[in-house]
C-alpha cells in the first residue's frame, strides 16, 4: 500500500549534479545550438517549451533543436496547458486585487468598510499562495504526463497524478521541490551579482543576460523534474 506521507531515499545531490550537467553539455561547446535556443527563447519561448517537452520525455544527451514547426506547436500545447492550470489562481488573484482595491476605496470614506475589504484582500492572497503551490505540485506531474503520451488530457488525469506522486512520495516530492528552489535562488543571486556588473558597464546587457541564460535554466527545470519523476516512479 502506497504511504502518500512517505519520504523515500532519493539521491538530490546526484539529481541537481546531472541536471545542472545535462544544462551545461547542451549549450557550453556547442554554441550552434546555444544559438538555436536563444532565438528559441526570443520567439516568446513558445519553440523553447516545446524543445523542454523533449526533455521530459527522458531525451538524453539534449537533442538537436530541430523540427521547429513541432516544437511551436508543442510549445503552444504546452502554454495552453499552463494557462488552464493557472486559471484558479487567476481567479482567486482577481478577486484579490478587487478587494484590495475596494479597501483603497473605501478608506477615503468609511474606514470600517475598508477594514473589511483589507481582511477579505488578505484571505484571498491566502489562499491564493495555498491554491498556486498545490497547482504547482499536479502541474508539474501533468505537463510531465503530457510530454510521455502526447494527450492533453494525461495533463489533468487528477487520478494518474496523485497516483504518480504517491509513488515518488508526498514527502520526497516535497523536499525535492524545496531542493530545486534553493537552487533557484543560489542561481538567482548569482545573476543577480552579473547583472548588476553588467548594468554598471552597460544598463541593456542586463536583458541580454537573462536571454542568455533562459534557456539553460529551462533545460535545468525540465531535466532535474525529468529525474524525479522517473526516480521511481514509472513512466506513463
């Protein structure tokens, strides 16, 4: 019987090693393909998203950026996808936003109601930190589902998805998303500190840093969340 709490031994130190290796083979020597993936990364990301689906299908070393037609449309598939995963939080943000406007409103003629509308702006940002990390654990196992099948709907099999995640574990899941976010912010301050240097020496090669450095991040994402979900759990 599958423990959904469970915390199973997974190795994250050889998981970010391989990811972060996996990133660096696919862009540093071959400046062709790097090339390839920033104008990917140009072009909206949509060719980059569908390049990432590559990825998710366990493709490895990374693949040559070719088929251009099917990366778009993949790509597209992919952001339709993300933008119906990110429809409650859409939702619970709008009425958010309303409330705390309402409360700015009203704070000009009845403190009492813009108290109201302040408490209410808060449950709804609340619970619209609670709705996006919970859609961020299913998407990521949806999108993942997507990539390995090829049907939109395997991205919001809710049956499929709590069931692949009872088996990599709650717990490991958890732990591993925490993992991937301190990464995020240690690469995060590193470019930071670059960017800055870069904007003392000239303001626009800040932009051009981080078009740079998206997609390799982005290969990063997709390959460390790849090695999760095929850790132990089977692919769909």
């Amino acid at each position: 019987m599958i423990r959904y709490y469970e915390v199973k031994r997974m190795d994250f130190g050889n998981i970010l090693g391989d990811a972060f290796g996996y990133a660096k083979d696919s862009v540093i020597g071959k400046w062709m393909q790097w090339l390839l993936l920033i104008i990917a990364t140009i072009l909206l990301t949509i060719p980059l998203l569908g390049y990432s689906l590559k990825v998710f299908r366990g493709e490895k070393p990374a693949p040559e950026v070719t088929g251009w037609g099917t990366l778009i449309i993949d790509g597209i598939k992919y952001a339709i996808i993300a933008i119906i995963w990110a429809i409650p939080c859409l939702i619970i943000l709008f009425f958010g936003l309303s409330s705390l406007f309402a409360a700015i409103v009203a704070g000009q003629m009845d403190p009492s109601a813009a108290l109201a509308f302040a408490s209410g702006a808060i449950v709804y940002f609340i619970l619209f930190v609670i709705i996006a990390v919970v859609t961020a654990l299913l998407a990521r196992i949806g999108i993942i589902r997507f990539a390995r099948t090829g049907s939109m709907g395997e991205a919001f099999n809710f049956g499929e998805i709590l069931a692949t995640i009872g088996k990599i574990g709650w717990g490991s899941y958890i732990i591993a998303w925490i993992v991937f976010i301190i990464a995020m912010v240690v690469i995060a301050i590193v470019l930071g500190i670059i960017g800055m240097i870069c904007g003392l020496i000239f303001a626009p090669l800040i932009i051009l840093v981080e078009i740079i450095v998206a997609a390799p991040i982005t290969l990063f994402e997709a390959r460390y969340f790849t090695l999760v979900y095929d850790s132990v759990a089977a692919p769909a």
